[in-house]
C-alpha cells in the first residue's frame, strides 16, 4: 500500500484544506482529488484510513465548488457591465 503525501496538511478542515487556505489553488485541489480517487479505486487505502481519505476528498470537492462558483459569478459581472 502506497501513502500518498499532500503538499498542505491533509487533516484540515474544508476551510482550512492547508495551512493558509488562500494558498490552495483549484489545479492543487483537483490534483490531490485524482490521487485520492486512484487510491480509493485501487484498494490502496488502509481501512484506518479510509474514513479520513473520504472526508478530505469531500473537503476538496466542497472547495472546488465554491473556488467554480465565485469564479463563475465574477464572469457573469465582468459580462454584464459590457
């Protein structure tokens, strides 16, 4: 069983997916969502971990749906003051 290591501190909270969450970037969270999914589809998670392993993967998508989210509403206020 291979361990993969996140870069940020992998037992925050969704608020705080690293130490400085202003510095998580949707391309991070997306890369670290596609290593847990790997993972979790090949068995290569302890049951010990398994929980935890969900969880953050929960914790990115809810980031990447809100990063999407204000990214999209900044696009339709750049496009309505055209």
């Amino acid at each position: 069983m291979t361990s993969k290591s996140y870069p940020a501190d992998a037992s925050k909270t969704p608020s705080e997916p690293s130490s400085d969450s202003r510095t998580l970037t949707y391309e991070a969270a997306m890369t670290r969502l596609e290593t847990l999914a790997r993972e979790l589809e090949a068995g290569d998670v302890a049951i010990d971990l398994l929980a935890s392993r969900l969880k953050e993967a929960q914790q990115l998508l809810s980031f990447c749906r809100d990063k999407l989210t204000r990214a999209e509403e900044e696009v339709q206020k750049l496009l309505e003051k055209e």
